[in-house]
C-alpha cells in the first residue's frame, strides 16, 4: 500500500544536488560494510556543469520526504546515446533509466520508483531500467550478492532489502554482472602458465606497461580498444571524446603504470588492462574526508598501496580478435604480468575481476581458469512504462 505521507520532490541546483547527495551518504553509512566515498566526487558526478554524461543525457533528480523529513532519493535519466542502440543490447528506443536509488523503507522506494517512472513516461519512454547511477560506466546494478564484505574502489553497496523492493514494484531482472574474488599469493594452475610462457615466446606479441608520461595518448589507444572491443556487449554506449579525456583525468591519481598494462600485436596496440589499488581501505579510515588530514594519508597512500587488494574493472580485446586463442592468451599474459608485479611491489594478496556480464562466456572461462570465483552479483532491472 501507499504512504501518502510520502512527498516526492523534484530538486534543482547547487543546494539540491548537495541534499540529494548526503542523503545517499547518510543511507549508506547504515549499512556495516559500506565506504563512504569522497562527497567531492560524489557532487561532481551529479554535476551537469562538471560530468560530460550530461553532454548526451537528460535527468532529473528526486527526493522523497515524509514529514519533511528525506527519506530516500532517486534519479530519472535518459542517456540519448542509449537510445540508438540495438533494442537486444538492453537499451536502444523507449529506454530510460532510474539511478541513486536509495529508500529508508518499502513505502518510499515505490514512491520514488514511480516518480522516476512519470518523470520517464513523460519524456516519451516505454521502459525503465535500472538502477544505473547514473552512467552505464559508473555503477550499474543492484548489489543482490555479497553484502557481507565490503566493496572494493568504485563499486556500489546496496542493502539486500533493496531487491525486494524493487522486485515488489514489477521489476524483472534484465541482466547480472558477476565480481570474481581470486586469491593471487600462489601460482596459477600449470595449463594456465603454460599458455603464458607460450605468448612469452611469441616475438609478435609486446606486452608493457602504460606510459603515464604520454597519458593523454594512452588513454585515447585504451578507451579506443573498449569502445571496439565492448561494441556488442549488453548495455554498452561508447565514450564520447569529451568523457575520453574526462576519464583520463579522474584516473591518472590511482594508475601505477606497472599494473596497467596494453598488449601490442606487431607493434599495435590491441587490448589493455586496468588495475586499481582499492583505495576504499583508506576512504573508510578518513571517513571520505579530505580535511583536515584525510588528503594527506590519502595521497601517501596512493604512491605506495602497500598491502593493498586490487580490483580488475576494465579489460579489453579488439574484436577482430574475438574468439581466437589469442585473444584469452593475451588476458592471461596481463592477468599473470599484474599478479607478478602486484604481490611482489605491494604485497598484495586478493585482487577482484570485474564486473562481468553472465552471458560473457569468454571472459567467465578465463575467470574460472585462474580459480577465481564469484563473490559479487549485481542486478540490473527493467518494467514496462508505457500508459
């Protein structure tokens, strides 16, 4: 049933975002494995004069109140990219999305799921999905699997109530992204190693490390890679040239050229692979607070990530590429160089791969190869709309 206690509100502005985001701060820090993140970047990403998405999405944002008092927030956006895809990779016409959902109780989170559904119907959509907050390469899903550790850099953390709630609204799931947890303090199994040091051999293939020195360029050969490599994956919507060097310039404080790596074929770059020191470790010693002496244990931190776990978000192989032996020998040449380097710079002991799409058969292979193993699930839903 209904609260008609419960107000949704559309909010505008400086002073609007900044409620909409100690909201969601406020929500997460109930949770015993969350980290709170930087209010900073939180702001910025909800920012249109800031975040290049809002070069090609429309949004609105929304806060629900019961007695003036907020109790959950929510976003309707539509990323205009999205539209022109194909409808059989998840978006494509009619669809829009729903992010930053968060609700202290059932009764609000209906609420502000329709409100983002009138918001949506509105604008001309048919379907809503979500949640996506708000990019599709920000933070997709609902966190359905794995509440009970907390997450690592640049991951949602959601409430497992979360799912009943908006499984109870009519939504169905469209599609599961998996994180696989791998244990990277021993040698991988001998197939695996033997199919390394075969590509060790093969003078045809380089693989090295980025040269932060020319980021600029190295962030336009990688994301160029992403763009072909992901072109027909579920969800995809390429980067723009403005979110290209918008990217390049939020990652380059956490990127240590040694364990980001880019494969070369004849001397030509064909796939790459991210690793980021899961600065959530020092986040939640700070609180998520630069001042008064958050930035300094951040920033000593982040030159030498001693002990730290690693996190694989992004890796990537041209298409042409796709199903040939190669393409899973060149992951398993970065996967090895990096859990080299990593444990034997940082010491580190636990790195996560992902996300991965379920129906990504090639990349769960090579996951499973490794004996890495799912600890993470996230959801991503969808309803129909239309009156």
């Amino acid at each position: 049933m209904s609260d008609a206690n419960v107000v949704i509100e559309a909010v505008e502005g400086k002073k609007g975002r900044a409620e909409f985001v100690d909201i969601g701060r406020a929500l997460a820090a109930r949770e015993p494995h969350s980290v709170p993140q930087l209010r900073s970047e939180q702001l910025e990403l909800v920012d249109p004069g800031k975040n290049p998405f809002f070069g090609h999405a429309s949004h609105q944002l929304f806060i629900a109140r019961r007695k003036g008092r907020p109790v959950g927030r929510i976003s309707a956006h539509i990323d205009h990219l999205a539209l022109e895809l194909p409808r059989e990779q998840g978006f494509g016409p009619g669809a829009g999305m729903f992010g930053y959902f968060d609700a202290e109780d059932e009764d609000a989170a209906h609420a502000l799921l329709a409100a983002a559904e009138r918001w949506l119907r509105a604008q001309g959509m048919t379907r809503a999905i979500g949640p996506i907050s708000m990019s599709i390469w920000e933070e997709p899903g609902l966190l359905v699997k794995g509440q009970d550790h907390a997450p690592l850099i640049m991951m949602g953390h959601h409430p497992a109530v979360y799912r009943q709630w908006i499984e109870s609204a009519g939504y169905v799931r469209a599609k599961t992204l998996l994180t696989y947890d791998l244990d990277v303090s021993g040698d991988f199994p001998p197939l695996v190693r033997r199919i390394v040091q075969s590509g060790q051999r093969n003078k045809r293939i380089t693989v090295r490390p980025v040269d932060t020195k020319r980021w600029d360029e190295e962030v336009e050969v990688i994301l160029s890679i992403l763009n072909d490599a992901w072109s027909n994956n579920w969800g995809f919507v390429p980067f723009t040239s403005e979110e290209i060097a918008y990217a390049g310039k939020k990652l380059k404080p956490i990127i240590h050229e040694e364990i980001n790596l880019v494969a070369e074929l004849d001397g030509r770059p064909v796939a790459f692979m991210l690793t980021f020191p899961d600065v959530n470790r020092v986040l939640r010693k700070v609180n998520g607070k630069l001042f008064p002496f958050g930035w300094f244990h951040l920033l000593r931190w982040m030159r030498k990530p001693i002990g730290a776990d690693m996190r694989v978000p992004l890796m990537g192989v041209l298409k042409e590429l796709h199903n040939s032996r190669l393409a899973s020998q060149l992951a398993f040449m970065m996967i090895s160089q990096i859990r080299d380097t990593a444990t034997r710079l940082y010491g580190t002991q636990r790195a996560e791969i992902g996300w991965i799409l379920d129906d990504n058969k090639g990349m769960m292979a090579i996951a499973d190869a490794i004996e890495s193993s799912v600890n993470r699930e996230y959801a991503i839903y969808e309803r129909p709309i239309a009156v």
